[in-house]
C-alpha cells in the first residue's frame, strides 16, 4: 500500500479498536458508515469483549481475533498507540490507521519498518467520502 486510496480499495476487513456500543460517539458512527459502504468491522474493546456491536463479535485484543484483519482502526489517545501499533504488527495487519487527533511518531515509524501502511491524525470515514 503506498497511499490512503489504495489502502481503502485494497482492504476489506478492518478492526476498530476502541469502537464503543454508544451511538452517539464517533467511533459508532463511523464503524457503522464503513460498515454500511462494505467494509467487515470487527470491533476490539475489553470492555465490551464476547458482546456485539454493530451485529459483529466483540474481542478483548487484536490477537484475538480468529482472521485475518487488513486495516488497524483506532480510537483510543495516542498514549495507548505504541502497545496497538505492536499488536497489529502482531496480528500481520497491513495499515494502521490512527483517527483524528491520534498521534504518535515513534509508534508509527516502528509500524513502518514493520511493513504497515500508516495513516495518523485522518478519518477514515472523510478519507473514504473523498476518495472513493
């Protein structure tokens, strides 16, 4: 992957870290956009593992999850960055995607080495409004 474009074409399935059950917080809204557009959303919050959202199950943690995942999708602050960047790099994800006001360059250019396309400080939902 060498761009955002073709990251969204490319990919199919994508794991949102930190996807709340609550409608009225972005990470809902925008899971459930992409959802609806043909993405696969595999939600990942520990607090909410073994339920569902948005009609999917639930996991604890990225290593959890029983497929393979294209994009990393998170909504958490940037201090929990460099722990997901190495679970995705875990899980052989192939882009992690760090939301608005998400950020964190360390973390990133570890993601990089490891071979993962990375987005920080974008939605993915206005990304795909504008590019595809």
């Amino acid at each position: 992957m060498n761009s955002i474009a073709e990251a969204l074409r490319q990919s199919k399935t994508i794991a949102v870290v930190g996807l709340s059950p609550k409608k009225i917080r972005p990470s809902f809204g925008v899971s459930e956009y992409m959802q609806r557009v043909g993405y696969r959303i595999i939600p990942v919050n520990p607090a909410e593992a073994g339920s569902e959202i948005l009609g999917e199950k639930c996991y604890a943690r990225l290593e959890d999850i029983p497929e393979p995942v294209d994009i990393v999708d998170v909504f958490r602050r940037s201090e929990f960055v460099p722990d997901i960047v190495d679970s995705a790099i875990g899980i052989r994800a192939k882009c992690i995607w760090l939301q608005e006001e998400v950020q964190h360059d360390k973390a990133a250019e570890k993601a990089r080495s490891a071979g993962l396309y990375v987005v920080q400080d974008r939605c993915i939902l206005k990304e795909h409004r504008r590019l595809v």
